[in-house]
C-alpha cells in the first residue's frame, strides 16, 4: 500500500485503503503470519514452544498476553549488545524511549525499518483522505516539533525519543514533500536541542514564509497552545528580528543561530504587516489565521488528554479547521483518521489491518475476559488494546482503553478513551484519566464569568490524611475570586459519578477532595524537568495523575501551591 516517495497518488491512497479494510480478516491473519514468518529464529518465541508455527490458534495457546516490564529484560539484553535474535529475526538496531510522563520514567522500546514503512505508511493514508477535504498547494508547513538529543546505549545502538527516529529519517523529510507539506523550519532549529530556543525560531520561520505556510501542526495540541502563548510574550522582539534582519541574543546555540541568519535579511514590510496585524486583535482571537492567511487547518493529535486544550486552540484558531492526528504510541501506530471533517471531539480511528496484528480485551468491572480479535469488536463496547507488531511487541498490553464507535468497512473505528493504568483509587474507588477529565470540565465551566480558564491540571492521592483523599492541582490563565474557587472544588468532588467513589464519600472512607491552585509557569517546569531528563517535547503529555514514583514532580507541583480549597460537597 506504501506509496514510493515522490510519486504520491492521493486516490491510490484511498483505493488501497478501502479494499485492505473491507477484508480485515484475511489481512490480519496474512499480517501475523508476516511477523512470525519473519520473527521465527527469535529466542523469545523459541522458548514459548512456537517453533516456527505460524497459524492464529498455537499463536494466542502459546504466547502470553504481556506488559513492558515482563520484556525488558529481553530488550535490556539487545540495549547492551545481544545482536542474537532475542525478540526479532533481524538485529535490532534502534531504540526508541517513551515519553517518560505516564509512569515517570522512559521505556526502551524496540524500533525497526518495518516501523518507519508503518510510520510512513500513516502519514499517506490520513493525508489522502484530508487533503481530499481540505485540499493544500505547494507550500510548508510551519511544524512545531523538535528532536531530542540521540545517545548510544551500552550495546552501541542508536537511542532516542520515537519521533526523533522518524524526525532523522530521509524517509521522513521525502514523504512531507511528496505530500507538498515540508517543514518551514530548518533541521537546525529542528535538532536544536535547546527548546525554548528552537520554539523561538519556529515561529520566527513561521513569519519568514507566512504567505507559504499551508498548514500548522505539531504532534499534540499541548504543543501548539504552549508555541502560541510564547508568541504573545515575544512578538514584538520578532518583529524586531524581521525588521532589522538581526537575531535575538537569546538564541545562542550556534548550530541555530548560523542557520537563521542565511535565512534572515531586512525586511521593514513584512516587519510592520506582523505589527499592524497583532496589534488589531482582541485579545489574540484569530491569531493564527491572521498570521497564516493561506494555512487551510490546525494538524495534531487533540483526543484524550489533549481535549483540555481545545478552547485555548479554537481561540487562536478562530474559523480555521482543528483536525486531529493518528493514533500511535512510543510503541508503535495502530489507526488513521480517515474522517477529517468530523468534529474534533468526535474524532474516530480506523484501524490499518497490515501494520500488525491487533486484540482487544474487554474493559468491564472486576471481570477477566479474552481478548478478541480485530473484527470481533462490538459497537458501544470498550476495549484495551493489545498489539503484535514487526519490532519484537508479542501481544502486548498497549495500556491504552479504546472504545469502538463503529466500523468502516469491516475494520473498527476507534475512540481513544484513556490509559488504563491511570486511576484515581483508594479503596473501591475507580477513576480513569478520563472520569477526572469530566470533572474538571465541569469545574471550569465556572470559571467562564470571571473570562478565566485553566491552562493545566493534574492529580493525586494524598494517603498521609487518614482517610486518604484525591488532590486536584490547577494553574489558572488569572486570579479567580474564593467563591468561585470554592465552587469549583465542590464541583470537582461531585462530579466523580464513579458509584465506589460516591459511597465512599459519604461514609467517610474517602476524604473530602482538596484543590490546589499552583503559580503561574508551575507546568512549565514540569515540562523543563522532562526535558533535562532528555524527553522531545513532541511527546510531552503533562501527567494527570502523579504516584509517589514521579517524586520529582510531585515535589514541583506541591512547592509551587499558592492556594488551597477543600470540598464540602459531602458535609451533612
């Protein structure tokens, strides 16, 4: 289905996908076939008793469901030198990390060429079907996405975050100009390594080819949001840039600073049209499509987590299009959107049948079910994902719980949910990453009257109080009155429906929820500390629920408290 480089044919695209997905089955069992055919000499399925077989029965009878932590040692061994078949049939030569932000640490994940044809393979099937909606010229495409630094593991292998791998790919760079989109930016602002200095320079090539710019995207919401209130601090010292053909002193990373002087020279006019443009709007509605008349939507991913930031996004984006990203993972890319003019917050996925093989457990209370596989899903129900893929991943628990909304073809359509390892809980309680998104929604609905909204959450259980008690930590775009923030804490508590939650509040065996309101640039350090512990801000995703073992940002997060609220929503 891949299309050679360079010679991108949108309908071929959208051809090969309809055909591959109206017959899901075969193309699922092919795929698994593929891997194991591929994968046979591998010591980790060996030592199952696979030996060499190849059908779906021995495969599910003999190969564990897993998490990361039951294979690390196995990924461990190829990290430090193992050139063995350990989990794969050819060496391993790329190790990709994890964001770190889910358990506090970044995760050694096996990464392959079959991975980067995945990646590849993505990027063309939901541009074919956007750029059918929302056609683009020959332009750029003004990317906020920055390569973490690569470093060798013990073994001698490459090591670095997944987007980096693909960010250095040649593929990467051939694909985005099949697809008339390449990067406005150059590599060295890219690969910069000092963020703030390379977002500064983002958006410096942003107004550089303003007229050219077609599209702007990042991986994740958060990250587009965070480049835009940076604009509104720093404006006018680019305008000064523009105008004078200088760069600022605060871009010291030589690499960056020599490439953005080639592309810097005089230029009064434009200089003064940035000016006039920004000084005309109301309190920076619109900002982006002034900026970027010729920018036909706003590209990345904006389910899950990344809801939050969806009004701040629509703010700065006025009329032009959100359109959410593809569904992937560190580990590696599961579904496309097919469906681009769907509203943002009704995004689905549908599913690639041929980048691995795909199950699905079952999410219902206190129950153990099979996992089933790709076209036995059920409408309405919830499931977690499991993936198989071509990098050395043999039924392993992604952590993430979907639910299928419908299907397209005979492959599902998902709806990303939440990850499953993030709950709330303190005795019979239950709540998901996405029962506490609710509940803070609700909460900042009050916030409307006094124009505020929250830039930022997370969370956590404070078992020091007996009984023990959920912690709401908010930083606000202002300052809000104590009435309302009073309000807002009774309405967090409320508004967790979780029925172990809500019994447990009444007798007491949960204490009364605590917000606490955080100074202003609180999340800012939270994402400064992940990235000196070397994550990409590609895929910073600010942790919703903080445990013990994310001590550090637990520490950041109750050092910076400048107020706090306790709920009386239970009191008799």
């Amino acid at each position: 289905m891949l299309e050679k480089i360079g010679e991108f044919n949108m309908e071929k695209v959208i051809d090969d996908f309809e055909a591959m997905t109206s017959d899901a089955e075969r193309i699922q069992k092919e795929t698994l076939k593929k891997i194991l055919e591929q994968n046979r000499s591998a010591e980790y399925l060996q030592l199952l008793g696979l030996n060499g077989r190849t059908d779906l029965e021995t495969f599910k009878r003999v190969v564990p469901l897993v998490t990361h932590t039951d294979l690390d040692p196995y990924i461990q061994r190829i990290a430090d030198g193992d050139s063995s078949p350990v989990l794969t049939g050819k060496p391993i030569t790329t190790i990709s990390l994890s964001s770190g932000t889910t358990q506090g640490r970044s995760k050694f994940i096996p990464f392959n060429d079959e991975l980067m044809e995945n990646t590849m393979q993505i990027f063309q099937t939901s541009f074919a079907f956007r750029n059918r909606e929302f056609p683009i010229g020959n332009g750029k495409a003004l990317q906020f996405i920055y390569g973490s630094k690569q470093f060798q593991t013990k073994g001698g292998l490459a090591a670095g975050t997944a987007t980096t791998n693909v960010y250095r790919c040649s593929k990467f760079k051939e694909t985005m100009k099949a697809m008339q989109t390449p990067c406005c930016s150059p590599d060295e602002v890219i690969f910069g390594l000092e963020f703030h200095q390379s977002l500064y320079c983002h958006l410096l090539c942003g107004l550089l080819f303003s007229d050219e710019v077609q599209l702007v995207s990042s991986t994740f919401a958060h990250s587009i949001v965070q480049a835009f209130r940076t604009f509104e601090l720093l404006w006018e010292e680019l305008c000064a840039d523009i105008r004078d053909g200088s760069l600022s002193s605060r871009i010291t990373v030589p690499s960056i600073r020599a490439a953005m002087l080639k592309l810097l020279e005089p230029n009064p006019e434009l200089a003064d049209s940035v000016y006039r443009k920004c000084s005309g709007l109301s309190n920076w509605y619109g900002l982006i499509p002034a900026l970027f008349p010729n920018a036909k939507y706003i590209y990345g991913v904006m389910t899950g987590s990344m809801e939050l930031y969806l009004n701040k996004l629509r703010h700065y984006a006025a009329d032009l299009p959100l359109l959410s990203a593809d569904y992937g993972a560190s580990e590696g890319w599961i579904a496309a959107n097919v469906n681009p003019k769907v509203p943002t917050e009704m995004t689905t996925y549908v599913v690639l049948p041929n980048i691995g093989y795909f199950e699905f457990i079952p999410v219902r209370d206190g129950i153990d079910f099979k996992p089933v596989g790709l076209t036995e899903v059920k409408i309405g129900e919830e499931y977690e994902v499991v993936v198989t893929n071509f990098a050395g991943l043999y039924r392993y628990r992604l952590g993430d719980v979907v639910k299928v909304m419908g299907f397209h073809n005979s492959t599902p359509e998902l709806k990303f949910l939440c990850r499953s390892n993030l709950l709330l809980t303190i005795n019979i309680d239950k709540n998901t990453e996405k029962d506490l998104q609710i509940s803070v929604e609700e909460a900042a609905k009050l916030l409307a009257a006094e124009k505020l909204e929250v830039v930022d959450f997370s969370s956590h259980v404070d078992l020091s109080t007996n009984p023990g008690h959920y912690v709401i930590f908010w930083e606000l775009s202002g300052e809000a009155s104590q009435e309302v923030l009073n309000e807002c804490c009774n309405c967090l508590d409320k508004s967790f429906v979780d029925a172990g939650y809500r019994s447990s509040r009444k007798v007491n065996g949960i204490g009364p929820l605590e917000l606490r309101i955080l100074r202003k640039g609180t999340f800012q350090k939270v994402l400064n500390h992940y990235l000196a512990q070397g994550s990409a801000v590609n895929q910073f995703k600010t942790p919703r629920c903080v445990g013990v073992n994310n001590s550090k940002v637990l520490q950041i997060l109750c050092g910076n408290v400048v107020r706090s609220f306790t709920s009386t929503a239970y009191d008799i």
